[in-house]
C-alpha cells in the first residue's frame, strides 16, 4: 500500500484519477484486498496475506511494489546497469550481463529468500520464451526473435486435423504467427520450411500452398515479384512491417468494440404488442432517456440496443451465467 502511495503521488500531478482522489483510490485496494473471499470444502475462507493469485489487481500491486516499494534497489541496479525488463501479468524478462550466481544473489537479496524459493521461478539462459515467442541473440551478437517449439511437445508448427478449407485458414494463421515473431528473414525461412513440411504431411497440396502463401503475401502488400521461395530482406522487412501495423490496427478495432459494448444499454423488447405500437414504445423511451441522461457527463455516450426477448419464460437462475454458490457454502459452521 505504501508502494502504491509513492507511485500515486509521484506520478498524477493534479492527485485525481476520473475524479478518485489518491486516498479514495488507497481506500477501495484496500478495501479488496482485505475482502477476498473463497469456497473451498464446503468452507467459507477469507486470504488475510497477499493478494489472490491470478488476480488482475494483484499483479498489478506486485510490479508497483517492485519498482516503489521495498524491492525498488533490484531495479535501480538494472536501471544502472542499462539492462531490458519487461513484463507481461505475472512473467517478468529482463537482460543480465553477469554470472547467474550474481544474479541469484541480487534476487535474494531484494526480493527475499523465501519469496524466491516458495512464490517465485527463476531460468536463466542464452534464450528465453514468452507464450509463442523466442528470444535470444545470434552469432553477432545482436537481439533476434523467432517461433518457439517446446522439443518434448512438438518440432514442426501444429495443424489440426481439419477439411482442406479449415486447412487454409490455418496456413494464413500460421504464416501470420510466423511474420509477427521471427525478426529477421533468415529466420522466416527457416519457420517457413517447417510450415510446408507440416501441412504436406497434413495433405495440402504443393500448389494449394503456394497459392495460399501468394495471396498472404499480397494481401500484406508484397510486390509479385516477390513470390519466388527467396524473399529478399527488403521484401521481408516490408512484409513484417504491414503485419504489425495489421496488428496495431486489430488491438484498437478490439479496444473500440469493448469501449463501444461498454457503452451500449441492452434492453429488452416488450413482447406481445405490434410493430406500430413496439416503434412508439421505442421511440418514448429513447425520448426519455436523451430528457434525463443525454447531457450527463457518465450516460450522454451511452447507446440504447434492443433485445427481442425469447418465445420461453426464462427465470433468473436460467439467465444468469455466474451463479453465486448455494447459501449453505457461504455460511461459515458454529464449529
């Protein structure tokens, strides 16, 4: 919490955040961190240390108190050292250019003994993964990327057993992958090789392969020029590039749809009234609410989305998806 407080006052310089104030904002995190609740045998527990793992919030609290709290000399000795660290939830990557035991020294040291053995797994290496991703450095030295393959699962890009249609689909997904992780084209060759293997095998012709890696490449920009088997690394690099705008451009069509449903009031159509009398309800109800919430700072973005409601009467435990446990879970025993 005191890592938190830190990291709020150094970095909001009007102390607000949508009208939360810091102390509003230390109020309701702790508020949720000492409400945590679970059913577990038939008991009702409370968690009264840390907060719940996989929570949103607690991977949240761990990175703050990493950098602001008490752990914060590990990154001011990365900071010096002009090391790389990034995170993604509860995986954390960092460079180390040192020896492991010094590394594992520092870890104990500003993390503590007992969260590095019980909470915590650290692998050190030339190369690290993170989820479909390898990175490591090639013979020059330099930082490279590329498709990772755990050796015991499998060596060769996986395609499912699927119709020849499905099979394109896949092909496109994988090339996709294959764009978006490998930095370099002598990379891409290499995955590329992998993915004609696999899907030969998998019964896709030759031609059917071709012709799927030709539309990928146009349908990314690549000149026809470049679909002979050897791309250059200008052809490649201009390749990646729209790959990864593509992939911009799909994070904010993402982030406009969420904002876009988090801004939509579904409601229910009434039944058992005609079409005349169903436009006249709608338009009422739209009427009222422009009257009382269209210049509301909260509600004046909000769109109303109409539902036809079912042929069957549905109760509440039919509708609702995240049933609470029976109450006989939540009430704790006299024992």
């Amino acid at each position: 919490m005191s890592a938190l407080k830190c990291l709020l006052i150094e970095q909001l310089q009007d102390k607000t955040i949508d009208g939360l104030t810091i102390d509003i904002i230390l109020q309701l995190v702790h508020l949720v961190l000492k409400n945590q609740f679970c059913v577990y045998n038939n008991g009702l527990y409370q968690q009264i240390h840390d907060g719940a793992s996989g929570l949103p919030l607690t991977m949240l609290l761990t990175y703050v108190n990493l950098f602001y709290g008490q752990h914060s000399e590990l990154m001011k000795m990365i900071k010096e050292k002009d090391e790389f660290f990034g995170r993604y939830r509860e995986q954390a990557i960092l460079t180390w250019h040192g020896s492991k035991d010094a590394f594992r020294t520092l870890i104990k040291k500003s993390i503590g003994v007992e969260h590095t053995e019980n909470v915590m797994t650290v692998s050190t290496g030339s190369t690290v993964h993170f989820h479909d991703l390898e990175i490591g450095h090639n013979s020059k030295g330099v930082l490279e990327s590329k498709v990772y393959y755990d050796r015991d699962i499998d060596i060769l890009p996986n395609v499912s057993d699927e119709s020849m249609e499905n099979l394109s689909k896949q092909l496109h997904a994988i090339l996709y992958r294959a764009v978006r992780c490998c930095s370099d084209l002598e990379n891409f060759r290499r995955e590329r090789t992998l993915i004609n293997v696999s899907f030969l095998i998998s019964g896709l012709p030759p031609k059917s392969i071709d012709s799927i890696i030709q539309n990928f490449y146009i349908e990314f920009g690549l000149p026809t020029r470049s679909f002979s088997y050897v791309l250059q690394d200008d052809a490649y690099r201009q390749l990646r590039r729209n790959v990864i705008q593509d992939v911009d451009r799909q994070v904010e069509l993402k982030k406009q749809r969420e904002r876009q449903r988090h801004n939509t009031l579904f409601l229910p159509c009434p039944k058992l009234i005609d079409h005349k009398q169903l436009a006249d309800y709608k338009k009422h109800i739209i009427e009222w609410w422009k009257k009382y919430y269209g210049n509301e700072p909260q509600t004046k973005h909000i769109q109303i989305k109409w539902v036809k409601s079912t042929s069957k009467n549905l109760t509440n435990s039919d509708i609702l998806v995240n049933k609470r446990p029976p109450i006989r879970l939540l009430t704790l025993s006299k024992n």
